[in-house]
C-alpha cells in the first residue's frame, strides 16, 4: 500500500512538472513571435529605386538594397546627354539613428534618408529635408527581405 501511494506520488509530480514546462514554454513562443513580427514591421530592410535630379546629368537612378543584416549595396546610375550613362555601384554598412534616420556609410561622408510613407526620403547633410529644389528626392520601395 505505501509503495503505490509513493508511486501515485511521483506519476502526479511527473504529470504536472511536464504540464507547466509546456504552458511556459507556450508562452514564450507566442512573446517571442509577436516581438519578430513587430520588429519585421519596424525594419526598413529592402529595395528601393528612383530618379533624382542631378547638378550635371539629366537624372541619377539610385537602386539601394538595405539587408537585414545592416549592410547596404548601392548602384548609381548617371544619365548624360548625349544619350549615355555611367554606373557606380558601393556597399557598405547602414544604421537608423534615434531619431529614426538612415544614415548610410558612404566613404568619409554619409548619406541620409527618412522613412516615409513606404519610401525612403533623400535629406541634406545636416539631416534636414532639401527644400531648395522643387523636385522629387524620393525611392520607392519596391521590394521586401
């Protein structure tokens, strides 16, 4: 009699050891999914493209590819007259600062940019919008990592 009690003792220990590691366990995973999806969200990772008013060409098409991994590959491309053009490509690393900018490391200077609006912003050095042109200074996203 006292030897099946002892054993009814440890099955019931067993039984509810084994029931509360799963909740715990349950619980994390869904902690954990719900905080990688907001950060999928937040993430500005992913491909961006457009044209942008050059100082000596008729346009300069950026295609920008931000990686998930805080690296970048960019490719410029130089329109001139006549119909010709001129393709430089960089990489590197980027970073978004605390205050939300995308600050692109872009040999001793950077580029910067402000996510908007599913695109990215093209800003002036000092971080401010460049408002001296009427023109469009914005990529579109056009694709997701």
């Amino acid at each position: 009699m006292k030897l099946r009690l002892t054993f009814i003792a440890v099955l019931s220990l067993l039984f509810f050891s084994c029931n509360q590691n799963q909740n715990n366990s349950a619980g994390k995973t869904e902690i954990q999914d719900s905080t990688s999806a907001s950060a999928e969200i937040i993430s500005p990772a992913g491909v961006y493209s457009g044209i942008v008013p050059c100082a000596d060409c008729i346009g300069l098409e950026y295609t920008l590819y931000l990686q998930p991994d805080s690296t970048y590959f960019l490719r410029q491309t130089y329109y001139k007259e006549p119909i010709s053009k001129h393709i430089m490509v960089d990489s590197g690393k980027w970073i978004q600062n605390a205050s939300g900018i995308l600050e692109l490391e872009y040999g001793e200077s950077k580029i910067l940019f402000r996510e908007e609006n599913n695109s990215l912003l093209m800003l002036e050095a000092d971080g401010k919008e460049i408002t001296d042109m009427p023109a469009n200074f914005r990529l579109a996203r056009i694709g997701r990592y």
